[in-house]
C-alpha cells in the first residue's frame, strides 16, 4: 500500500507585505516533477500544476524583471 504524504506548502518570501502571493510545494518535486503551485489566500482553492522546466523560466524571468 502506497501512503500519500501531505503536500508541504511554502509561502512566497513577499507574503508578508500584503501583497498577491502564491505557494509551492518544493518538496513535491523530486518524486514528480511538476510544482504545485496556489493562490495563499485560498489555501483551500485550486492548485495548479507546473512543469520543472516551465517552473525554472518563470523564476528566472521574475530575477530579471525590473521591480
């Protein structure tokens, strides 16, 4: 019997600032090789599943984006 683990969800470094924040679930990926992601607000809403590699661009076009 396979046990499913409860998704460990991570708040965005920006969530304190009352901003719009998501969360991820890091430690999801290696045995996947998707991120969850969702809207921390609504911890109880959708989640939405994002590649690795898609999850790499994004966080590599937010690091060079002028803020």
């Amino acid at each position: 019997m396979t046990t499913i683990e409860p998704i460990h969800w991570v708040k965005s470094s920006y969530s304190n600032n009352g901003g719009t924040c998501v969360e991820w679930a890091p430690s999801n990926v290696p045995a996947t090789q998707v991120v969850p992601v969702r809207d921390s607000k609504r911890p109880s809403g959708p989640s939405l599943l994002v590649s690795t590699s898609a999850w790499s661009g994004l966080i590599a076009l937010v690091r060079t984006a002028d803020v």
